[in-house]
C-alpha cells in the first residue's frame, strides 16, 4: 500500500506537467542562500554548511534531499558570493541543483540597516528512472525507460536587514522558467516572502529568534513558522509549524571561538540542529515522521599588519 501510494503520487505529479524544483526544509532559517541570492556574503563570517532531509521515513522511496552550501566575501570584489548544491531524490525521480549567486550589499543607513540585492545563475538536471509500478498497463505518460533532461535558468532576490536584529527578503527562482523539453516537463517560477525577527528576553541570557517564510508557485502556497530560543549563546530549542503539513520540534548546538594576538585574530562558530516533522496530513497513516539535521562552520582568520618602527639613535 505504502508503495502504491507514492506511485500514484509521482505519476499525477508527472501527468500534470509539473515539477517541484526547489527544496523544502524545517530549518529553512538557516538556509536562505538557496532561495534568496541577495544573501551570498550577507553573513558577518564566512560558512560552509551541509544539510540532509529524509521526508515521510516509512514510504518506500520516500523522498531525500541532501544539500551544501558555502557563502562568503572574497575581498577582491565587492560583496558576497554564494554556492549552493543539492540533490533531491523522490521516487524515480532525481533532481540535481547547482547554483553560483552573487550578492551586493549597500552600506548601512542611520539605523544601520543594510539594502541587498542578488542575482544567481540556477542549473538543474532531471532524471526520470524506469521501474514503475503500473497501474494502468502501457500508460503512455509515464516513460518506459531512463530519461533525463537540464536547463539553466536565473534567480533574484532583494533583502532589507539590521544584523542582530530583523531582515525582510523578497526572491523569486527559475525566473525565465525554462522548461525541460526533452522529458515535457514545465519548470515553475516560484516566489517566497521571508523574513525574521530576534530580541533578547531579559537578563538571563535567553535570546528569541522568530522566523517566517511564504512560498508560492501562484497556484499553491506553503507558510513555514518558526520560533526558537537561545541560551547563553549555546543551546536552542524551539518549533516550526507548516500548516496542514507537518508540527517540528527542533533542537540545537552552536560553540563560539575567538582568538587574538599580536599578528592574528580569529572568530569560529560551529552549529549543529536537529529537527522532526510530526505530520499532520493523511499520511501519517504512512509516514513516521521526517527527520533534518544541519550542520554549519562559520569563520573569519585575519592577519594583523607588522607595523615598523624607527628608532632615532641620539636618543639610545
């Protein structure tokens, strides 16, 4: 049963025409560079982060997403730069993301809050496989064999923020949305609304951060809430909500390190979050549940100048 039901779930998904191409993540706070290019080197540090999702655990092939990313200034150019990379696996369908964004960040104003703007280039390729469970014999819309497909397309993004404390982002991907001709397949425009807010909650050493995003293909919209809260700079724990999908607790570590001398100074930050999707919809009748787990390292390594000194002899 559980077989059937993911089939019949890739097949109406193929026999419309439609492909979801973007990922979907509980922690969708700590990944904003996939689906707003205006945060490449929007970070104070530099990071490299990696994240692994198995949705609907309990479904035969049920979906996997894997996805890494590194953001960062290079120094020799202004603004930021960002990469992501991820691969997405539902049924016999794989899908394969590379993205390169390029961020620009305008200097902060009286407030200091900082205007972003990012554009990214955004290839995907799609592989169809061909051990299909038939429900109809000789379906002429679902393939016979392996089949595959690519295409390229852009993404722009624009961010209204004040470091420590909100940010507002407006984006949208695969903006021409070039299709994949070769598999018939219409790739989708998709548009997101997020944004965030955090304050300090009194003397404890408690800091909540708040989170939303909205995302749309203007056929159907999703909402990701979430909220969470810090202690001593350490631990968090805290909970997303997706409507009608799926209630998340989630739970975290983060270390900080700084360092300083005479001719060096560093700052490193390791995180690590867990999260699980208690699902709300018919298929929990199906599904366990689905597990996220996320890891970064942020870091900045700075080289103090030698400063060089004269010393007049007539006064050894």
């Amino acid at each position: 049963m559980r077989k059937l039901l993911l089939t019949v779930f890739c097949c109406t998904a193929i026999s419309a025409l439609y492909a979801q191409q973007d990922p979907q993540f509980t922690q969708f706070y700590e990944d904003r560079l996939s689906f707003n290019p205006a945060f490449a080197g929007a970070e104070r540090l530099q990071y490299v982060s990696a994240f692994y999702r198995d949705q609907w655990d309990g479904l035969n092939r049920d979906p996997k997403t894997a996805m890494f990313q590194y953001s960062g200034k290079l120094g020799f150019i202004p603004g930021g730069v960002g990469v992501s990379f991820f691969q997405d696996i539902l049924g016999q369908e794989e899908n394969t993301v590379f993205k390169l964004a390029y961020g620009y960040h305008m200097a902060p104003n009286a407030q200091g809050a900082i205007l972003s703007m990012g554009l990214a280039v955004n290839y995907m390729g799609k592989t169809l496989g061909n051990e299909w469970i038939y429900i109809d014999d000789n379906d002429p819309v679902i393939p016979t064999s392996q089949q595959s497909g690519s295409t390229v397309d852009v993404d722009l993004g624009f961010v209204y923020s004040k470091p420590g404390s909100y940010y507002l982002g407006l984006s949208t991907t695969r903006l021409a949305a070039t299709d994949l001709s070769s598999l018939n397949i219409s790739s989708v425009r998709h548009l997101y609304l997020q944004g965030g807010y955090e304050q300090d909650l009194g003397g404890a050493g408690l800091r909540l951060r708040t989170h939303m995003l909205v995302k749309t293909d203007l056929n159907a919209t999703a909402l990701d809430l979430h909220a969470n809260v810090l202690y001593n700079d350490m631990l968090f724990a805290g909970l997303s909500f997706r409507p009608g999908d799926a209630i998340a607790p989630v739970v975290g570590f983060e270390y900080g390190m700084n360092k300083s001398d005479q001719t060096s100074r560093s700052e490193q930050i390791f995180r690590l979050g867990y999260s699980y999707d208690a699902t709300l919809s018919e298929l929990a009748n199906y599904s366990s549940g689905s597990h996220e787990i996320f890891v970064s390292y942020m870091f900045d390594f700075e080289k103090i100048p030698m400063q060089t000194r004269h010393a007049n002899p007539r006064f050894l």
